[in-house]
C-alpha cells in the first residue's frame, strides 16, 4: 500500500488518478503512524516551498524513520525539493535533508526567450543509469512548472537545462525525486511511476517499447 502524504499543498488528484490507472493500491494518512505500515510513500506538492511547514516534526520524524526502514519514498515537485537542506524560496523552512544541498531559484535568459517560471515540456538527460528511469530513452520529455530547483549532485538521474543545468531526477538508494509532473507527463511519466511501483514492490509493469 502506497501512502500518499497531504500537507494542503499537493497535486493529489492527478497523482490519485495516475496510481489509479497503473493498478496502485493507495491511502491518504491522516495521522503520521499510518506511514508506517506503507510499502512506500509518496510527496507530492505544487506552489511555494514554505507549504512543507506543515510536514511538522511528528511527520518528519516518522517518514525519516520508515525511509530508514528501506521503504522507498517519492518527492514530487516540490515534495522533490522537500528531500534536500531547505529552499531559498522560504529559507525560514527547512527540507527533511535526506539530500545535501538546497534548492535555488532558476535563472532566465532573455535572448533565448527562457523565463521564469519554467513551464512545459522539457527534456531529460541521464548522466547515470537509473531504477527510476527504466525503460525511458535519453532525452524523454516530461512537463514542469516551477521557478525553483535542485541543484546537479552525485544523487542526479537526470538533468535537464534551463539556462543553466539542474537536477530534474534524484535517486540515492531509497529515496527518489521528479522535479518535473510525471502523472501530467504522458507515457514517459507513467512509466516513472511504473517503476516507482516496481520498486516498492507493487506493480512492476514492462518498460516503455
């Protein structure tokens, strides 16, 4: 059972009917224990970084905790840039940490017309081979929409560049992130949540042909 974490801030619906298409079973917890029971857990989140406030210590602490366990764990958008130190987008907030570094905001270009926010369809390098890009050829687009992101680490997948390169996917033994919507991201986003689902033990489905 995946738990799908609601902190007011999540793009919950189109996840719920991403998991539900792909056969997922699912819950919301209400209260932090139920975590503990999930055979993985997934944050999802849209908007400004100060929203994780409300990921309060009882909540830290238990996904901390069950991430120690070995169960795997999915930041999405901004619940990916909940993963590292903090954001310069609320620097009073602090990330869960489970990744070195913090997020900053993007930089535009205005001789290539690149502005901020980033917003629509983008493509992925992959300087690594990754569980959670399985199945995804170099170069796959998916679809953002943010002004902020993660820094190019030894825990990136896969990168993508707007002006200047940052982190779009990260992978550090059980912890994975997508800066970018893969329930908004056609078939290349439902294969990342395929292999997320394979990786916790769900539905492992066959790679994209």
């Amino acid at each position: 059972m995946i738990a799908l974490v609601d902190y007011g801030a999540g793009n919950l619906t189109s996840v719920r009917k991403a998991l539900a298409a792909l056969g997922a079973e699912f819950v919301t917890p209400a209260t932090p224990e139920e975590i503990e029971e999930a055979t993985a857990v997934i944050v999802p989140g849209v908007g400004n970084f100060a929203a994780t406030s409300a990921l309060t210590d009882e909540w830290r602490t238990t996904i901390r905790a069950t991430v120690d366990r070995g169960t795997p764990l999915l930041g999405i958008c901004v619940g990916m840039q909940w993963l590292f130190e903090g954001s310069d987008e609320a620097p009073e907030v602090p990330g869960i940490g489970l990744l070195p570094g913090r997020v900053k905001r993007l930089e535009g270009d205005a001789d290539r017309r690149l502005k901020i926010p980033h917003v629509g369809w983008n493509a992925l390098a992959m300087p690594r081979p990754s569980t959670l890009l399985r199945g995804l050829a170099p170069g796959a687009h998916v679809y953002f929409t943010h002004s902020y992101a993660a820094p190019v680490t030894d825990a990136c997948v896969g990168a993508t560049t707007h002006a200047t390169p940052f982190a779009a996917v990260v992978e550090q033994d059980n912890v994975f992130g997508v800066q970018f919507h893969p329930e908004k991201s056609s078939d290349a986003g439902l294969q990342i949540l395929r292999n997320f689902l394979a990786i916790a033990g769900g539905s492992p489905s066959p790679a994209l042909p």
